[in-house]
C-alpha cells in the first residue's frame, strides 16, 4: 500500500490494485483571499487513472469542481445528501454510500461512517452538512480515512468493527490536523487538533499515522504550517514517534508489510 501526499485532504492511495483519490482539491486559492502556499504534490494533469474519489463532504476545501470536471467517468463516493446534489449538478458519477455502507472496487472494500463534522457547503444548506469517513480494506492492507471530524467516542468505532473486531491492527490511519486557537473553543467540536489526531492515532493502534490538512492554504485563524509545527513539537516526544509519518506534498509512504515500510 501506497501513500501519496498532494496536499490539504487531497491523497493519492494505491492498494488492492486500485488509485484511490481522496477530497480532491487542486486550486490556486481558497475564495479571493486564500492562496495556496505550496503547489500540489501530483498536478492534476499528472494523476494517473483514477479508480475511485472518496469525498467527505461538501466543504470549498475538500471538494473542488474543477477536479470533478477533469476526473469525469470516476465514481465519487459521497455521503448520500451531496451524491444527490452532485447529481443535479450534472455530476452522474456520483455514488452514495452512508454511514455503515460498503462498496467493493476490485479486491477493495469501502467502509463509511459518519463524522462529526458540519459539511455543508454554503451557509444556508444545512440539510446537505453530511460528513463521511472511510475505511479501505483488502483484508491484507486498511487505510483509515478521517475526512474532517471530531474526536468522539464514536469515531474509532468503524476501525474497531472491521479491524480490530476481527484480530487485526490497522495499517495506517490518515488524520486531519488542525490549529485551535484559544480564542476559538469550538473549533474543536468539528475538527482534530494535533493533540486529538494523536490521540485517535492511539485509540485506532494504527501501525502508522500520517497528518493531512496542513501547508496547502492559510487559513483567517491561523497559517498553512501552524498545525504542523505544534505537532512536530508533540511528536518529539511521543512514545511512538517513529511512526508518525510527516510527508511533505509530493511524498509518498509505502507500507510493504508489518515487517517495514519506506518512505520515497
């Protein structure tokens, strides 16, 4: 299994014989104000053959039309709220799946469960706020996938069902990461900070952890790189810091088998 770093929650996984995408978003900037700081780590007009988008949700910074528009004929594995709206936007390949739903791609299958997250896109649509995560699993390799959530007691529950539940360890959890500042408590009731990625790397007893969702856009709260270096501070000392796995964008970590992995 392969990992590939393009940047904020947009991975390239390679497993089962199957190019995964997750929450592709390729733009210069996020709105008018939001530049991006670092260039993907796969251009779009790279990517090899695609097999299947995985979306979270329906945020500006996980879901980018123009790399739906360029990846026509790849099935968008979306909460079901948004697949229906993807649909009425003219994107046929839109595939729901809801929270206990899987689907197979070849010899891989894709869990989902529900995050805790407000995805909605706009403001004003609140009914389409569904948020997934996902669990790739070929029964020789799992990848867990956050999307953007919390950190509840729920939230390993898709990992504990598939995995753990039947005497496995899970390969590598994929987690986004993010800066609270103090003067916004509530962040922390939709995001991961640092500290909480951690913790839910523990929780999952993943054999890896690799951080997502830092030094792509700044952000009005804080920069690209805030996140990272706070955790790059708490890693230093992390009993397993070994195996938190920071890929700049157009690095890739392949996991080989439990008895060792490479970065490239």
């Amino acid at each position: 299994m392969r990992v590939t770093y393009i940047g904020h929650a947009t991975l390239l996984v390679e497993v089962g014989g199957q190019k995964i995408l997750t929450d592709p978003n390729f733009e210069p900037a996020l709105g008018r104000f939001l530049a991006r700081v670092s260039k993907p780590g796969i251009e779009l007009d790279a990517l090899p053959k695609i097999d299947a988008i995985l979306l979270s949700h329906a945020h500006a910074d996980h879901l980018s039309f123009k790399a739906l528009d360029a990846l026509r004929g790849v099935p968008v594995v979306s909460p079901p709220v948004v697949a229906k709206w993807l649909h009425k936007l003219g994107y046929p390949d839109a595939v729901p799946l809801a929270p206990g739903e899987q689907l197979q791609f070849g010899e891989l299958e894709v869990h989902a469960s529900e995050a805790t997250h407000r995805g909605n896109r706009y403001g004003v649509d609140r009914w389409r706020s569904a948020a997934n995560m996902y669990l790739l699993d070929t029964n020789v390799f799992s990848c867990f996938f956050a999307g953007d959530t919390a950190l509840t007691p729920e939230t390993p529950a898709l990992v504990e069902r598939h995995v753990r539940g039947r005497g496995r360890q899970l390969d590598l959890a994929l987690l986004p990461i993010g800066h609270a500042p103090a003067w916004k408590p509530g962040f922390r009731k939709g995001h991961l900070t640092s500290a909480d990625a951690l913790a839910l790397f523990e929780q999952l007893d993943a054999r890896y952890f690799i951080p997502y969702h830092w030094g792509t856009f700044n952000h009005v709260t804080s920069t690209a790189f805030d996140a990272i270096t706070r955790l790059r501070s708490q890693v230093d000392t992390h009993v397993r810091k070994t195996d938190v796995k920071i890929l700049e964008p157009g690095m890739s970590y392949e996991v080989e088998s439990a008895a060792g992995s490479r970065a490239l």
